[in-house]
C-alpha cells in the first residue's frame, strides 16, 4: 500500500480491522484532497496484491472526511492557514487560523478582545495558543461558506 500512496503523495489515516461485519476500512488523505477515482484505484491496487489473503473481509477505501477530527499530524500540516475548531481536554471549543506545527504541537491563532493600556475600549488582537496533538480531545477544519 505504501507504493501507491507514495505516487500521489497520499497518506493513510486509518484502518480498521474486523467487527461484526468483517471489514477492512482504510481511510486516506492527500494536500491536494481525494477524489472518488483516487479511493476506487487504491481499493483495486489492494485487490490485486492480496487476492485471497482478504478471505472473507469486506475491503472498503475512503477519505478523511472534511468537517472529522484530525487523526495524524500530516493533517494539521496540510490544514496551515486554515481555520479550524480545537477541543481542549477540559472541553473548551477555541476557533482560530491553524499558524503552525511542529513535532507533535501545534500554534491556532485566536482574536480576543483586551483593553489597550490608556484605552477605556476592547480591542481585538490576535493571540497565539499553543496546543499538544496528544493533549486535546479534537481538532477539525471549519467549513467557511462565506
């Protein structure tokens, strides 16, 4: 699987194995996104190597899903600039532009509103938060329909 990811600069988000139902779902994601095509050719590039090693499971191939949660961190790299909703362990929701990663941190600059010192009135200013992948409970790209 790893051949045919490298060849579009795709990469795997996750798999899920087994259940009831007895299926593989492999989900997938790529900077320039995915199409329908992208997951139909990887589910036959599958096909084709394991043959009869699938048994009996279901193969099912998919993309990462725009408004879910973020699950590994080339996601977050692929959404700088971007806004998005981050869920804090305490369960704060912090809206703000995705500024940068690093490792496994990551910067969402917020605006919020302070008084200048002399002023008597609220200003907003940007304010970057600094946030641990393995800290918050969720992080998603906000769809902006302006």
């Amino acid at each position: 699987m790893e051949e045919w990811l490298q060849r579009g600069d795709y990469f795997l988000v996750d798999i899920q194995m087994g259940g009831a139902d007895d299926r593989i779902v492999i989900e997938i994601d790529c900077a320039d996104g995915v199409w329908i095509e992208d997951c139909a050719e990887l589910s036959r590039f599958l096909q084709e190597r394991l043959g009869d090693e699938l048994g009996d499971y279901e193969l099912e191939v998919g993309s990462a899903g725009l408004g879910q949660p973020f699950k590994v961190a080339q996601q977050y790299v692929n959404h700088i600039g971007d806004q998005v909703e981050v869920v804090t362990a305490e369960g704060q929701k912090v809206n703000g532009t995705l500024k940068a990663v690093e490792n496994r941190r990551f910067i969402v600059t917020t605006q919020e509103k302070q008084v200048p010192e002399g002023k008597k009135r609220p200003v907003k200013v940007d304010v970057d938060r600094e946030f641990s992948m393995d800290e918050v409970k969720s992080t998603r790209y906000l769809l902006n329909f302006k």
